[in-house]
C-alpha cells in the first residue's frame, strides 16, 4: 500500500517541477531587457494638458481623469493651503504647475435629511476649464454627493458631517446631486475655479 502512494506521489512531483521550471522560463522571456532609457517623443503643436490631485497629508498624486496616468518623474507637489487638496496641470513637455483658486462660481447652502429632496446644480465647464467641487456639511448627518456626466460613468461620494470632500471637474457638463443619507445636515458646498 505504501508503494502505491509513493509510485503516485512521485510523477505529481515531477509534474510541479516541470510546470515550474516552464514558468520561469516563460517569465524570463517575457521580460523587459533592461537597457538605456528612451527619450520621451516630442510634444505636438496641439495643446496637450494633464491634471492630477496631490493629497497633502501624504503627498500621493493620483489622476484626476479615468483612464489617465502621470508622466514619468512627477510624483509630489508643493501644498499651497493647509488641509486642502492641490490641482495640478502637467504640460506635455513635462513642467507642472499648481493650479489656484480664482473665484467662487457658485455655493449652495441647505439643509438635507433622508426624506428631504435633493439638491441639484448644474456644473458647464469649457474644454480646458479646471474647477474643484468642495462640499463639507454640518450636524449629525451623511450626505451622498453624486457627479454625472463625470468620465465614464457617474461618481458617487459619501460624506459623513464633519468632514471635506474634495473633487476635480474638468471640461465636461456635469450634474451635481446632494442628498441627505442619515440624520441631519447642514450642506456648504461651493464650486472653485481654477487658474
């Protein structure tokens, strides 16, 4: 009986041999070659802008665009304001620069519960045009905050009352749906342009 098993156990183990060293041998060539690095293609006449968000605290740098990436080397940016959120616009050739507020579009300011109606604005960007959307609210409430229109599909947040969210709106009709989730809310949101 105890030869069977090992008569068994032994081509299972000659099986995951093989299928390792085939493994490897299939990632070593799937590798990159390591070699010089390549210089970057030159920029077209056709204006060319990415923008991305730096978080202060941490200074992480994500897309603000679905679907976008950073071009190599950028990686943090200078916070301009304490505790806020910074814009940044990288140009095609690689320089980037911080983006400021210029003034207040608009700012709404109401009350929401669960079985209130929503708050609905509306935000026309021009191609180009850069905004940030910045909502925070008071109370013992939750407000739901939900972008369409915004990239690929509709963007939803959650904000408990105490707190700030921030959002880029960038070159797109979007509609701006504030609801109250939970408990009462005091809602401050205001819609920045940037420069």
């Amino acid at each position: 009986m105890a030869s069977d098993e090992r008569d068994g156990r032994v081509p299972l183990a000659v099986l995951t041999a093989l299928a390792l060293a085939a493994g490897a041998a299939w990632w070593r060539a799937a590798a990159p070659e390591p070699g010089p690095a390549t210089a970057a293609p030159a920029a077209s006449a056709e204006a060319f802008f990415r923008t991305v968000m730096v978080d202060p605290p941490t200074g992480v740098v994500w897309p603000s665009r679905p679907g976008s990436d950073l071009p190599p080397g950028v990686r943090r940016g200078a916070v301009t304001e304490p505790e806020r959120s910074v814009v940044m616009r990288v140009e095609a050739d690689g320089t980037a620069r911080v983006l400021r507020m210029s003034h207040v579009v608009w700012r709404e300011t109401s009350s929401l519960t669960p079985d209130g109606p929503p708050v609905v604005r509306q935000v026309n960007p021009s191609r180009g045009d850069d905004y940030r959307l910045t909502v925070s609210c008071s109370g013992d409430g939750v407000v739901a905050v939900r972008l369409s229109g915004a990239g690929d599909g509709d963007a939803r947040r959650v904000l408990r009352c105490g707190g700030r969210l921030e959002l880029p709106v960038l070159g797109a009709p979007v509609l701006v749906r504030f609801s109250g989730v939970r408990g009462r809310a005091e809602l401050d949101a205001r819609l920045e342009a940037l420069y």
